[in-house]
C-alpha cells in the first residue's frame, strides 16, 4: 500500500483558524473598537467582523479571509474563500429516520402520504 500525503489545493490550517474565529468570535462586541474593521457591520470580534442577513451570516477577517454560514438550513452550511480566492465549502449531513423527510427534514406525521425514496422517506411534495 502506497500512502500519498495530503496536500490540497487550500490550505487546511488557514480554513481551520477561520472557522475556529467564527466558531469562538473572541470578545464579540457591538460596536467596534481602535483596530477594528471599518463598515457596516451587526458586531466586531477580535480579528474580524460579521454582517447578518435574512438567509446567511457573512464573516470577513482582518487577513482578508471570508466565511458564510447558513442561518436558513435546519443543520449546518457554510464555506469559507481565502485571500488567494480558493473557495472550501461544508455541509452537514443528517441521517434520516424512519420518520424524518429527507427532502426537508420535517418530521413525517403517522398515518400521512408519503414517497419511500432510494433515500429515505419523504412528504410527497418533497420526493
């Protein structure tokens, strides 16, 4: 067996300390202090600074790295674009249960109509 190394094309560190920042946000605040980023923000952290909007939260870091997270979806979704442009996406897979849609993840009522899919279970509307 031959081991290659894992070398991708976007550097695994530098998303790991982006989404560490997001995940943290050290020392959250609401209005900026002295070496903040300037514009119009909803709150300031240490090293960056967060926008939010009806479907997503977009982050942007003082090292020019940016990051979204879905405020929308019913697990987690986000991404995160480095300074030199590469783009590293992510999602969250749920496992369904017998009685979870896996077209919208809403809980299937007994006793309703619903489309056994290669899947899952789904509300007919879903399928």
């Amino acid at each position: 067996m031959v081991v290659v190394p894992l070398h991708p094309p976007a550097d695994l560190a530098h998303v790991s300390r982006v989404l560490w920042a997001i995940a943290a946000m050290p020392h959250r605040r609401d209005r900026p202090v002295a070496g903040d980023l300037e514009g119009d923000w909803d709150f300031w952290f240490d090293g960056g600074a967060c926008r939010c909007t009806t479907d997503v939260n977009n982050f942007t870091l003082q090292d020019g790295s940016e990051a979204w997270l879905s405020t929308s979806s019913l697990t987690l979704r986000g991404g995160v674009r480095l300074p030199d442009g590469k783009v590293v996406t992510f999602g969250e897979e749920r496992k369904p249960t017998a009685a979870t849609c896996v077209g919208c993840g809403r809980e299937i009522t007994a006793g309703s109509t619903f489309v056994q899919t290669p899947r899952g279970p789904a509300h007919a509307g879903c399928a």
